[in-house]
C-alpha cells in the first residue's frame, strides 16, 4: 500500500451524431480514471443509454437527428438524476446555456474549447466543482430568480417534491457562495477553511437538496429562496 486515496471511476457517456466526434471524445477522455460506457448518437437514445448505465458524466450534442439534446435533457435527468449532463456544442449562445442549466445540465462546452479542459470538466463534474463561467451563471440564476418572484411559492406544485433535509450554517454560507458562482478555491479563501472542507461541505449540499452537481444546487436555491 502507498497509502494514497483510490479515486473514484468517473463513468462517462458520449452522445453525439458524428461517429468521428464520438471517437475523438473516446480517444481523449481514454486517460487513468476515466471510463466511457456508452456512446449514443441521438437524444432518444441518450435517455435509453442513461437509464441503462447511469454514468456519472454524460457529455451531451444539442443539435442531432431523432431527439434534440436540450429536448431530451430533462428525461435524461429524470431517468438518472445522479448524472452531470455537460453540453458540449458548436452552437455557443447564451439562450442556449439558460436552457441547458433551467433543464439539468451542469456545464456548458464549445467543441472550439481545448481538449484538455474538456477532461477537466469531466473531472470537475465529478468531484463537485464548478463548471460554467460565473457571468453566465449568474445571467441564468436572475432568470431562475425572476420566475421564482412570479410564482407563488405556497402553490406545493412549485416546490421540489423531494423533501430538503435542512442545512447547517457553515453549508448555507457555501451554498450562497456557490449561487454567486465561487469556485471551491474562493469559497476556502472567503470563508478561511481548506479546500477539502468546502469539498465536504458540497457534497453534503448535494445530496440534502437531492441534485447532481453545483450547478443545479445554485439554481434550486434560487428557486426555492434558500439563500438571500
């Protein structure tokens, strides 16, 4: 025993309807600690494959043949909800983004973005850390905000039908950092702990607000007024 941590696998999914983009995804995520498990080339067949496998990450296409990535990314989500969709496109528009994160996705790619930062997206996703340009992010957040101000919040079909296990005080401070787009390193600095102590406290976050990542525990804050 050297007495380091085992990582965790990241199980990755690729969708695509370019078998040569596929392959180039394969070939580039082919690194320790990485396994693609299944590849889809249509948004139908991503929901078929997520349900199937429950990867980690799947790495999703918007425009494709036989079901458009943003149309098939809530019922990706709702056969397996514990996946970080990361959409990876050509088409860099900031609707598009909104969309993506008002429908589950956990970050937001351009397939013009440098293949190494592609793999640290996926290792990000998996570990927690934030994914999506902060401006961005905060442009998709005011408009979760302004529809959460026109919706009555006592109307029990607006709130998550997924009981909220309350947060301590030191995870309602991480997560109103988190809604202002810090990244985990900010987070350690404004708040004056480790890393790994934030680390420990998104996790926790995650899995008391029933979410896959950061990202969409930003956006159910928002919606759901936890944070100020």
């Amino acid at each position: 025993m050297n007495g380091e941590v085992e990582e965790k696998l990241i199980r990755v999914a690729i969708v695509d309807d370019h078998g040569i983009v596929r392959q180039g995804l394969r070939a580039l995520l082919n690194r320790p600690g990485i396994e693609v498990v299944g590849e889809a080339e249509s948004g139908n067949e991503a929901i078929r494959l997520a349900e199937r496998v429950f990867p980690d990450v799947m790495l999703l296409d918007i425009r494709m043949k036989d079901g458009d990535g943003l149309q098939s990314l809530p019922h990706i989500k709702e056969v397996s909800p514990c996946t970080s969709v990361i959409i990876l496109t050509t088409y860099a528009n900031p609707a598009y983004l909104i969309r993506a994160i008002n429908g589950g996705a956990s970050g937001y790619l351009s397939k013009e973005t440098d293949p190494d930062q592609i793999v640290r997206v996926v290792r990000a996703a998996s570990s927690g850390d934030s994914l999506i340009d902060r401006s961005l992010l905060q442009a998709a957040l005011s408009q979760a905000f302004d529809t959460a101000n026109s919706t009555s919040t006592d109307d029990p079909a607006n709130m998550s039908d997924i009981p909220i296990e309350p947060l301590s005080e030191r995870e309602q401070e991480v997560l109103t950092l988190m809604v202002q787009g810090l990244a985990n390193s900010a987070i350690a600095e404004t708040l004056s702990i480790s890393i790994p102590t934030v680390k420990t406290h998104v996790q926790h976050i995650l899995q008391k607000l029933h979410v896959s990542d950061r990202t969409q525990a930003a956006l159910l804050a928002v919606r759901l007024k936890l944070v100020n």
